[in-house]
C-alpha cells in the first residue's frame, strides 16, 4: 500500500482521504472537504466524479469528456488554499477561494478561483464561480 500524500494536500494518503469522498459523496462534510476531493478527482481524471459533485442546475455534462482529456494532459502541482467562508458542517452554502496550481505543455500556470459550494439534497456539490 502506497503512503503517499493524498493529491489535495491531506498529510493523509488518497486511500484514507479522499478515495472515500469519491466513493461516497455523503461523506463529504463540509466545502472545502469537497473542494478538496474535485482537485484530487481533477489529478486522476475521473471525470464521473466531477459530474456528480457538480450542483444540477450547472453541471457541464455535454464537457465531460473535454474536461477529463484536458485534467489528464496537465501535470498537477499542488493545490494552494487561500480562504473560506462558510461552508461548515451545519451549513447548507459556502465559498472556497483556492489555487490550483499545474503544468501545461511544459510552462508552470494555475486557476485562481472563489468557488460556491451548496447543498443538494443534503449532500455538498459545486454550484460555480462565487460572487
């Protein structure tokens, strides 16, 4: 079994942290705990994650297959926490703000996003770009 550290920044391996997010969306507790599992899904290209932890009314299905070629052909650096507002354990909205930080065709960028986090159906999924 590998010990390394999961791709979110957890000081945990991806098998003891977001690997069960992945399996089970209700595990997710709280934004940043799902803000955390859609980069780790966007570093192992699982495109069916992203979908499902994606809020219904603006989930990008018709670009699944355009975001899951396009997370597999960067290489992920890291993931860089800049704040959050809300978004706990008894909240039912919250905002993440976060860099993801990566490597495309060989030149070091990132995305810079304040990101929504709701509940749907009492499970936390990404809504979008917060105001």
């Amino acid at each position: 079994m590998s010990t390394k550290k999961c791709p979110c920044g957890s000081v945990n391996s991806y098998l003891n942290c977001c690997k069960q997010k992945h399996t089970n969306n209700a595990s997710i507790r709280t934004a940043e705990d799902l803000m955390r599992s859609r980069y780790t899904a966007f570093t192992k290209g699982m495109g069916d994650y992203l979908m499902r932890s994606h809020h219904s009314s603006t989930r990008p299905i018709n670009q699944k297959t355009e975001i899951t070629t396009w997370a597999n052909s960067v290489k992920w650096i890291e993931l860089e926490l800049i704040s959050t507002s809300q978004g706990g354990v008894d909240d039912q909205e919250g905002t993440v703000e976060f860099k993801a930080h990566f490597k495309e065709k060989g030149k070091k960028t990132f995305i810079h996003e304040n990101s929504m986090f709701v509940r749907e159906h009492g499970v936390w999924v990404y809504l979008g770009f917060a105001d």
